[in-house]
C-alpha cells in the first residue's frame, strides 16, 4: 500500500468553477478579449510542466493523446477486459485529473508527489489496449518508457519538490544545491537580473571549471536580434571563479503561442493601458525581458476597475526551493459588483485602518497608493493552482512607490470552503455548527484583510545605488531597540533575493496577522455587514479556523529535511505557535482517541481570551515581523533556527504539544484539496461561446481533451522536444 499522502483518494473533492452568469452579461467585444487572453492563458500554463518535474510532460502528453482519442466513458469501457476494477479505473481517473489540475505531478499545494493509486501493470494494460495505443503503438510505448517508473517511483528524492537531496525541481539542474543557488542569486543580483523568468543549469567545461546557464524564458534565442537593454547581459561572466552564460529561449514555442494571443486581445482592449499593458507583454515574453513585463504591471495597474481583469507571467516564486523564480501563471476573470463593492469600502477605510497597525508611521509607505479592490468570478486560472486571493504584481519597487491590485475570487471562495460536518476534523463538537456557518464569511474577511492591508502595508528601507534612501537615516527608531535602525536593502536587493527560502512563508504570516489583528474592528465588520452577534462569531471564528489551520499545516511538513512545503501553512503553523505560547488558556490543543479508536486531536480556542491574550500576542509579533522584514534583519529571524521565525517554525516531539506525533494523526485523518473544473471558450463566427463541464474527474479530464482542438499534436511534440533537450540535466537523479 502507498502511503496515504501521495495518493489523490477516489473521493477527492471536485467542483465546476461556474462563471457562466458572470460571462453571459460581458459585452461582445469583452466576451473575445476574455476569450483570447484565456487562450494566452492556458498555452503559457503548459509551461508549468517543464518548471515541475522532468517526467511531468511526458506524463501530460501520455494522457492527453490518451483521451484526446477516446472519452473517458469510452476508455471506461476497456477497463474491465485490461483486468482493472471499477475502483482502480476511478483511481486512474482521479490521477490524470490530478495531473492535469496540478499542470504536473505534484500538488500545487504542498509539492508532494502524487502517484497512480493502482498496480502499475494494471495501467500499462490499459494503456496497451487504448485506442490511442492501436492508433500510434511506437509512440505509446515511447511514452510510456520515458514516464512510467518515474510516474510511480517514490524515491526518496523524488517525493517532494526541492533542491539535490531534499527533493526534485527542473527550476535548477539536478546537480544544483543550495550553495549554487546562492552563488546564482548574487551574479543575479550584481548584474541587476530578475531571476522571475530564468532556469539555473551547471556543468564542467573541458577544464573542469563549473559553469553556469541562466536561461531567460522568451521566444526568441540568444542570437536574434536583442534590445537595448538585454543587450548586455546576453553573454559570459566571470564572477567569483565560475562562468555565468546568460541565454535565453525557454519555452520558446510556447510562449510563442502566448504572443500570438495577446496579439488577437489588443483589437478587443476596452482602452488606451489595456493596449499598451498587452503590448509590453509581448515584448516581455518575446524578447525575455522582466523590465517590459513591469511597465506592462505598471499599466496593468492604472487599469482601474475593469469588467475583464486579468494577469500573467511569470508571478509566484513558491515552488521555487529558492524563492526567487516564477512559476508561470496567467487568469481571466469577470468582476462581481457585489461583493467588490464591499471591498470598495474596505479600501475606502485603508488609510484609517493602517494607523492602527502595531508599527510607527516611519514604517509605512509614505503615501497610501488606493488600489483596485474587486472580487472576481474566475473565467480561467492556468498554472499549478487557484488560490482564494492575489495581491500583485510582486515587484517592490512597483508595489512600494507605483501600488499594487487586490482581487479575491468570489467563485473559488463559494466553492473551495464548503464544508460537511462530519468532514471536519479536531474540532469540538459544539463548534462545527458554528463553523460551517460562518467560515465562509470570515475567510472573506480575513482574505480581504489579508491582501490589501497585510500584502498592502509596510515600507521596505531602501538605498539606492546612488547613495539615496527612502526614508531619513537620521530619525527612523527601531521600536524594539529605540535606536536607529541600523539594517536596510542595497541597490538591486529585494524582498525575495534578501529572505530566499523564507521569503514568501514570512511575508504570507506578516499577511494573515494582520487580518487576525485587524478583524478584532467593528468598522471592518461593518463594511461587511456584521455587526452584534453576528460580528462577534465571525471574529471567533476567524481565530479559529486560523488556529486550525496551523494543526493542519503540520501535513506541510517534512521531517526527513526538516522542510516545510507551503508557504502559508508554515506561516499558520507559526501564528498557532505564536497563541500557543501566549498562555492563559488562550488555546489548547489535546492529543485524543476518536471514536474509531485510532489517534486523534482536539484544538480549542477561548472566545473569551482573543481579546485581552491574543490580541496582545498577535500585536508584539506583528510588529517584530513588519520592524525586521522592512529593514531585511533576515539573520535575527532566522540564524541557526533559534531566531523568531525559526523557532516558531521548528517542528519537535517535545511536550506538552508534540507536534511530530500530531503530524502522524494529521495525516492519518486529512482531507485532500478540492479540484477545479474550469470552462472552455470557443469562438463561433464574431462571437464567442462557453462551454462547462461537470464537476467531475471525467468533467475535469474533457475540459483539457477540449482545451486545444487545433494544435494539441503539435502543443504535445513541442512539450517532449523542450523536455528532451534537457534531460541530460536530470539523467543522474532518475
């Protein structure tokens, strides 16, 4: 039997992402922008393939032509005669939808592996008596020797994303550990290149010198035609004994298609920062040039309120065990008035609510940059994942002096935290009633909360390369110390570059304190219109599911690197640490025996004590958080895993809590991640069409059959060509 956590159970949640109300109300013209940013959208989300694992493209291309020739009733109908049961077809069900849900082999969320919950022989008869198989049975089997021992294997190094012996990424060459990325990150950093949008690749020249290939993603290569401002980078370094070749061509073809389409959108922009966004867009992933993607962000943000809204690029650096890389990532989305009118007043109030963050004002931006607030159903969302909110673009400089967009998806949020009561787990019995109520209103809360004024707030200190600063060396104190600060980021430094592998874990923790501190006010419960009782249980159950959430991230952890996965359950784990040591029976957390007789856990949290216990506690750490980050003191966060951060990151087996023995009961009683099924859009003469599919993991897998009907043969040699130039890389970890 395969351990449970790196398998998708057969009643994984599903769900169809249904935005057709939302679309059927756009305009004809906002109806074909939507649909050819949505194109743009999903063929860059097949980039997420080659940035996750190296067998994660062949195992898309395995499927696809799979289904592509047959439904999956029709596949079904195989299954019995290839000796698979009823049970192990809907596993193999779930894995492909897994697959295709996750753009890869490894949960978007978490970077655990997840492997077909049934005999491996079993699928290869499958695949042997497939359509597809009689069809093309060279390239089949091709296929399926290039993936098959690795779309099982659970290796050690192979079951999680990381770097060398702590996991497998493709973002860095197999033989990369964290000393390369280090030595990368500060060539990066001395030649002023972003690493959002590049690849680390080392080998030894003739003479055994190491050198390296910083791989810029664009469409063309290294000796087309270069602007003026990649011209010099495009070249060979010599920087601290080794070689750095900056190149460029990642994913070229892909991207390639990307263009096409955000070429056919720019007829149908509803305005002059639309046209001019989309054109930096192309020029970005054309030439490989980050600078042009921020002046398309910069655009992107003067973009105020539109029907249609939309992002894409190279965004999130979770899944990079550095921290510093972008995963590809692109959506399009319709905006819900409702609720964005609430957030509308939300931002309205964000100047006040500000003052009342636990920090002095000489550590908040000099002016308040209103930004756009909206909540948005979700049309189409490529890459590994859909998260509840975004707050962008992540670039420091843009977001401390230019501003930033909040959006939360409204869809997602319906849909996403649904929950049945006898699915909830460590909980008290008298709580679940109260919690399935009101989880979903809170998480509204605490999601806006979260993005506008906790990913929204806060001055990063900066000096310039010219010498200047944006604050007064001479009169910022430290309230910690009551002296002046002593710490600030240099020249091309960034948030990501300065904290690395922390970067985004702690960021996402200064984040949700900020909504546990700020939901505690009647005026933000009002915006949302809570008020009495009602307000009362939404801010108990905020903490609530916040606490729980830490006991649930203990899944997120692993014990044989001492890692953890996800940023934002390593932050929940921190801020359940952080209530924990505030004593006073503030929160408690009991080892059980559930009534099945196996281990079990039972969390509690005082209505009583948030107040006058947590409120304190959260405000003490919040302020250590947003003093320390905004001046970049990562060594007295961090050092040795005794600092602030690290201590309450570390996972022990010492009492009273032991929480290695509660990661065991953890796993033992969790509930995996909801899948979702997004629509497709077909153009039909001058209009455009949605088509949706059922919440299911057949639903799912004809979504992705339906998704390219043009070009999924030559999507797929594009896909196993750009897989097997590299392979070399990864041949010796395989």
């Amino acid at each position: 039997m395969v351990d449970s956590q790196y398998v998708l159970p057969n009643d994984v949640g599903l769900a169809l992402l249904d935005c057709s109300e939302a679309f059927h109300l756009l305009l004809r013209g906002e109806r074909l922008y939507a649909h050819y940013l949505s194109r743009a959208c999903w063929y860059g989300g097949l980039v997420v393939l080659l940035q996750t694992s190296p067998e994660a493209p062949a195992i898309y291309v395995l499927l696809s032509r799979l289904f592509r020739t047959q439904d999956p009733d029709q596949l079904g109908e195989f299954a019995h005669s290839a000796g698979l049961t009823d049970q192990e077809y809907q596993a193999f069900l779930v894995y492909a939808a897994g697959v295709f849900s996750n753009m890869g082999n490894y949960k978007s969320f978490g970077d655990t592996k997840f492997v077909p919950n049934l005999p491996k022989d079993k699928l290869r008869q499958l695949i042997w008596q497939s359509q597809a198989f009689q069809e093309r049975p060279e390239e089949m089997e091709s296929l399926w020797d290039r993936c098959g021992e690795l779309m099982f294997s659970l290796d050690p190094h192979q079951r999680q994303l990381g770097l060398r012996e702590k996991g497998t990424t493709t973002y860095f060459s197999g033989n990369c550990c964290l000393e390369d990325a280090q030595l990368a990150q500060k060539f990066l950093d001395s030649q002023n290149i972003s690493a959002y949008n590049t690849r680390l690749f080392k080998e030894k020249d003739k003479a055994g010198q190491t050198c390296y290939e910083v791989r810029l993603a664009s469409v063309l290569g290294t000796d087309a035609p270069v602007d003026h401002e990649l011209a010099p980078k495009l070249r060979c370094f010599e920087f601290e004994g080794c070689t750095f070749r900056v190149t460029r061509g990642d994913y070229a073809p892909l991207l390639e298609r990307v263009v096409e389409n955000l070429q056919l959108t720019k007829a149908h922009a509803a305005n002059t920062n639309q046209e001019q966004m989309l054109e930096h867009y192309i020029r970005s992933f054309t030439q490989g040039s980050i600078a042009a993607h921020k002046e398309g962000s910069r655009c992107w943000i003067r973009d105020k309120g539109p029907i249609v809204e939309s992002y894409i690029g190279f965004i999130e650096s979770y899944r990079d065990p550095y921290g510093s890389r972008g995963e590809f990532e692109g959506f399009v989305a319709v905006v819900n008035k409702a609720m964005s009118a609430k957030f509308a007043r939300l931002v309205e109030s964000a100047e006040q609510l500000l003052l009342e963050l636990p920090w002095p004002r000489t550590f908040e931006k000099d002016t308040f940059l209103t930004p756009d607030f909206t909540s948005l159903d979700v049309l189409t969302f490529a890459g590994s994942g859909i998260p509840a909110g975004i707050n962008i673009p992540n670039y420091d400089d843009i977001r401390q002096t230019e501003g930033f967009k909040n959006v939360s998806l409204g869809n997602v949020l319906s849909v996403a935290y649904a929950t049945q009561k006898d699915k909830l787990t460590f909980l008290a019995e008298e709580d679940k009633d109260l919690y399935i109520k009101w989880k979903g209103p809170s998480f509204e809360v605490q999601v806006g909360l979260h993005e506008l004024l906790g990913h929204g707030s806060g001055k990063l200190f900066v000096q310039e390369e010219k010498g200047t600063c944006n604050f007064d060396r001479e009169a910022v104190i430290n309230p910690e110390t009551g002296e002046l600060i002593q710490s600030w980021y240099q020249g091309s430094e960034t948030w990501d570059s300065k904290f690395s592998t922390s970067a985004s874990s702690y960021e996402e923790c200064r984040a949700e304190c900020v909504g546990l501190y700020l939901c505690l006010n009647k005026d933000v419960l009002r915006i949302f219109e809570l008020e009495g009782e009602d307000a009362e249980d939404v801010i108990y159950i905020n903490w609530l599911n916040m606490v729980r959430a830490g006991l649930l991230g203990l899944e997120f952890y692993t014990p044989e690197t001492s890692t953890w996965r996800q940023a934002h359950m390593q932050a929940r784990f921190v801020i359940l640490r952080v209530l924990l040591e505030a004593g006073e029976g503030l929160v408690s957390l009991q080892h059980t025996t559930g009534a099945d007789g196996k281990p079990d856990a039972l969390i509690t949290l005082n209505r009583n004590k948030i107040l006058p216990v947590g409120k304190p506690a959260i405000e003490r750490f919040l302020r250590r958080l947003q003093v320390r980050g905004g001046a970049g003191l990562r060594r007295r966060m961090w050092r040795g895993g005794r600092a602030l951060y690290g201590r309450f990151s570390a996972v022990t087996d010492e009492g009273p809590e032991r929480f290695l023995s509660l990661r065991d009961t953890v796993l033992l009683r969790k509930e995996a991640r909801k899948m979702f099924v997004q629509a497709n859009t077909h153009l039909e003469g001058e209009d455009v069409t949605l088509v949706q599919y059922e919440g299911t993991a057949a639903g799912l897998i004809r979504s992705f059959s339906e998704r390219f009907p043009e070009d999924a043969e030559l999507l797929e040699r594009h896909l196993l060509e750009l897989s097997d130039a590299d392979t070399h890389f990864w041949a010796s970890q395989g």
